[in-house]
C-alpha cells in the first residue's frame, strides 16, 4: 500500500536487445547426452540467444538501454544495471553503460541478483525516486552468461555455449 506523498514510479520506455546468434536444442543435445526434447521438459528452453566472444554485457545494456532512452521522453538522473556477468568487478558495469548513453552526470550502480535481478533493479529504482535521490531511472536487465560456462556444464542447456565450430 502507498502511503501519501510517495511519488509513484511508471514505466516511460522499454527497450530490448537480443545477440543475433540463436543456439536451439538440438545444437546442445548430443554433447550432453540428451534429446532436445528432455531439455525442453526440464529447462522449457527450445531456444536461445547468446553472444559471441568480444561482447560484453555492457554492450548488450547499452542497445537496450538506447532503445528504452528512445521510446521516453523522461530525463534520467540514476542508471541501475541488473547483472551477474558485470565486465569487471569494480567498476560495475553500470557507470559505463552511462556513459556510453550520454548520461555521464547520472548515478550509476549494479545490481547482482541473479534471476531476481531486474525486479530488485526496479525496486532499486523505486526507492531512489520515493527518496527524491532521482527523479527518472534507467533499469538494464543484462547478461553474458554464456561466456562463462564450460563446455562440459549441464547448465549449458540453459546458457547455452554450444561447442565452437572447428576451423581448419
């Protein structure tokens, strides 16, 4: 329940971004031993996308966040990034990310939660805006996951890393 003179928080813009390259489970299933279909029925992932090597998460943020920045006409004085891959530890990937979209006198912080992690960014953001710290935030739900698990992980049904193509 809101109590009076707490400024209620709205999304103004959503903005997406997708890596092009798609890995569905039959490129996965064989090396680990499964059937496409028994991933599905564990994971309920047919497909997903993934990031080559070289991209960073703060790429992916930034095509987001440049596409929600586009669709909003609110200006932002916080950017809270949600990750768990961050491009390095300190620091985060949220300062960057910021700079990169022109908002460089804006704060800017990571949030690592994991699956949790954009929802505890908007509710991040929330608390920023009620604490009249920001008047609009930008909330960047980011990862490269991919890029960090080993061929030979069973959780390589989720994050995919499919086996890299041998080049002679």
């Amino acid at each position: 329940m809101r109590s009076q003179g707490v400024p209620a928080s709205v999304l103004a813009g959503v903005g997406s971004w997708l890596p092009p390259r798609r890995v569905a489970n039959e490129e996965l299933a064989e090396p680990l031993g499964r059937s496409p279909e028994w991933m599905f029925q564990r994971c309920g992932i047919r497909a997903r996308h993934v990031v080559d090597p070289g991209t960073s998460t703060g790429d992916l943020a930034v095509a987001a966040g440049r596409e929600a920045l586009d669709r909003s006409a609110t200006a932002v004085s916080a950017v809270v990034v949600a990750t768990s891959s961050p491009d390095r530890p300190c620091p985060g990937t949220a300062p960057h990310v910021a700079t990169r979209l022109g908002l460089s006198g804006a704060a800017a912080l990571d949030v690592q939660a994991v699956c949790a992690g954009f929802v505890h960014g908007l509710a991040v953001a929330q608390g920023l805006i009620a604490a009249g710290t920001a008047d609009g935030v930008l909330v960047i739900g980011a990862d490269t996951l991919s890029l960090g698990v080993a061929p030979d992980d069973p959780t390589r049904m989720l994050f995919a890393n499919p086996p890299l193509p041998v080049r002679s």
